[in-house]
C-alpha cells in the first residue's frame, strides 16, 4: 500500500513538472477606427481626346486601420539541455464583419537550440517581411502613404470604374514584396557578435505528362512546382541596425503562351489589367530589401530601400519591376506620446503588352510619390489612440499604345483604437 502511495505520488509530481516545461499563451489585436479618404485619377483616354479627372471619396468605422486585427497562438515545450519545441498558429480577425475568422497568417512548429537557433516549417513570414517588420517607421500600419509597405484603408472605392487604379499602376496592396509563403522551412540563428541570419527554402514540386493533343503550349502537362529560397542578415551595434535580405520564389505551370503577364507571386491580379488571374502563374519573383536605423536619443531615423521584379518564366521580356526608396523618423515626445513621419519615392514598371497587331508594346515608367505622418497616444501597455494621415500618387502612366499618361492620388486618414492581448 505505502510502495502504491509513493507510485501515485511520484507520477503526479512528474506530471507537474511536465506541465511546468510547457506553456501556450494566447495572444491578439482587435482595432477599429473611423477612416476615410478620397482618391482622384484620370484614365488617360485617347490622344486628342478629353478625360475628366474622377473622385471618389468615403469615410466610415472600418477595422484593421493601425494593425491587422487577429488572434494567436503560440506554445513552447522545455525539452532539457537547451532544446525546446514551439509552435505558432496564428489567424486574422474581422470584427466589422459577419465572417469572424480570416485567412491563416502563420502556421508552423519548429525545435530550438540555444546558442544556434531554430528551424521551424510552415507557413511563415518571408525573409524580407520579417525584416520590414523590424525596421519600419510607421510600424507597418495599412495607410496608404508607405512605398515599402503599400496600402489602403477606408471607406472610399478605387476611383474610375471596375478596375482597381491603385493596382494598376503600381500602388497596390504589398506590392513591394510577398509577405507569408507556405510549406517553408526556415532557419533563423540567434545572435553572434551583433550578427543574427535567417534562411528559407519552400517546395511543392508536382510534374506531370503531356497526353492530349496541343502540346505543352496548349497549357497541359510539362513541369509544375512552386519554389524559392530566402536569406536575410542583421547587425545590430550600440544604436545601429543594419539589414540585408534577398529572396526569390518561382510558380510554374504549362500555361505558356507567350502573351501570359508577369503576374508577382503571391498575388492574386494581375497588376496591368486588375484582372483576377491565378496566384503567380509562370513566374520568377526576386526581391531584395535594404534598410538601416540609427537611435539619436531623442528619435530614430531610418532608411529603407526595397526592389521586386517578377520574370515570366517562359520569356524573360515580359517582366514587372517596383522599385522604392524611403526615409523616416520615429520618436517619444513624452512616455505615452508616440510620433512618426516618413517619405518615399518610387517607380513602378507594367510588363510589356500586345497591341491589336500582336507586337510588343512597353509601357512607360511609373513615378510614385508618397508621404506619411502619424502618432500613438498609450492608454497603457496595451491600449492605445492612433491618428495616421497619409498620401501617395503616381503620374505618367500610359498603359495603351496611343493612349494619354494617367495619373492618380489618393490620400487616407483616420483615428482608431488598438488593444492587444
């Protein structure tokens, strides 16, 4: 009887001290907040012809104005010696919608060791994301305003008609890099004399044989498979960090007519026609993201320079490229005040397009200017009141042979409230 008592005692002090080694902690942000805006573009009609400028303006309660609202969770399991086991799961949130929970951000579980670091597979942030994140002004806000991370929040429709004028020419939505990938494997390393690095590769390989009549022009069989690899390297000395990041996925299919777009991986429209189209199809998308930051004391001042050019696999003339360089600054007023400004130039590339008698026609370059101010008042360490303007605009774009440059601009305000937990 004592020997069973004893038994019983030492499984149940084990399993306290198994539960002890884990934790799962819950985490989130819901934000809400009135915004608004209006955008203004003219469509370019043809030449000797008039087209009026159009409006469009809109002002309403809208979520997700500072941050994506969502809800997380993540678990780490004390394995001894140094080893743990974690994991992420982490969905986005739309509290001004009937539909609650949103699309997947990240999903993945890894092992980590300390003094080398961890290797985690899932779908995660990219290389270059990941280092946006660390050493963004504005701390990646969806405003409009913002040449790295593009974006708009409101009320507001694009201005003109169906088509998406934002999209078109060069503003649309994280243009300037992809942001989340799945069936990643990623390294990221811990810190070495002020270095930290980060390594990914993604895979799904699916390749099948042409049977039917047609060919492989004809978009059947052939190789299929998405890919890409991604490095990033930090250095971080005193009140200086230094990034470095270049990344680089491919999507191929059969669909190899020579007219296909060089649609960016990842997204979902094509950026010349603001079609929807499958997700980088027939593409090889390569990025690199620069940037730098330096702590004054009373503000920090930041540096970002981001390049993306997505090749049509199949005929290296039909590319898209974006190109951006942005300056800002960061700093507390006073403990609970929190102010930011920054301001970009860039330019925006379409692929080369087909007139009506099949030849190659370019479109001219895209000039993108954009600027952005904003602030933080801390309710607490989780609460606080934001009040983000931002501005952007492209000009001299003409995306049909014969046709007038276009124009477009937008600008975007609100105030909102943001609570973590």
């Amino acid at each position: 009887m004592k020997k069973s008592l004893f038994a019983l005692a030492a499984v149940g002090a084990l399993a306290g001290v198994a539960q002890a080694q884990s934790s799962v902690t819950v985490y989130g942000i819901i934000d809400e907040g009135l915004t608004g805006g209006n955008n203004r573009s003219t469509t370019g009609g043809a030449v000797n012809t008039t087209a009026g400028v159009m409006k469009t303006t809109g002002f309403g309660l809208v979520q997700s104005g500072q941050s994506t609202s969502r809800l997380g969770f993540k678990g780490v399991e004390d394995l001894g010696g140094g080893m743990s086991a974690l994991f992420t799961y982490e969905t986005s949130l739309a509290p001004a919608s009937s539909t609650l929970i949103g699309t997947t951000r990240q999903a993945f579980v890894g092992i980590k060791k300390n003094g080398i670091g961890s290797l985690l597979a899932g779908s995660q942030n990219t290389t270059i994301y990941d280092a946006v994140l660390a050493s963004d002004p504005s701390g990646v806000n969806n405003f409009a305003g913002n040449l790295v991370t593009t974006g708009v929040v409101g009320a507001q429709s694009q201005a003109g008609s169906s088509t998406n004028i934002q999209n078109t020419y060069g503003l649309a939505s994280n243009i300037g890099y992809n942001t989340r990938v799945a069936n990643a494997l990623q390294f990221k390393s811990d810190q070495f004399a002020g270095f930290t690095a980060r390594a990914m590769v993604i895979g799904a390989l699916n390749n099948s044989t042409q049977t039917g009549t047609g060919g492989a022009g004809a978009g059947a069989g052939g190789a299929k498979n998405v890919s890409g690899a991604g490095l990033g390297v930090d250095y971080s000395w005193t009140k200086l960090n230094l990034t470095a990041n270049y990344q680089q996925y491919r999507a191929v299919s059969n669909a190899n007519a020579a007219s296909t777009s060089a649609i960016m991986f990842g997204v979902g429209t094509d950026s010349n026609v603001g079609s929807s189209v499958a997700t980088g199809t027939n593409v090889i998308d390569a990025g690199t993201y620069l940037a730098a930051n330096y702590d004054f004391g009373i503000l920090k001042a930041y540096y970002q320079w981001i390049n993306r050019k997505a090749t049509q696999a199949n005929n290296s003339i039909y590319y898209t490229k974006y190109t951006a360089n942005q300056i800002g600054v960061n700093a507390f007023v006073t403990p609970t005040i929190q102010v930011w400004a920054s301001a970009a130039i860039g330019k925006y590339q379409p692929s080369a397009l087909f007139n009506g008698n099949s030849s190659i026609y370019a479109p001219g370059t895209t000039n993108l200017t954009a600027f952005q101010i904003g602030s933080n008042y801390f309710l607490s360490k989780r609460t606080n009141l934001y009040a983000i303007y931002g501005q952007a605009a492209q000009s001299n774009q003409a995306m049909t042979q014969g046709y007038n440059p276009s124009a477009y601009n937008i600008n975007n305000y609100g105030v909102g409230v943001r609570h973590t937990f």
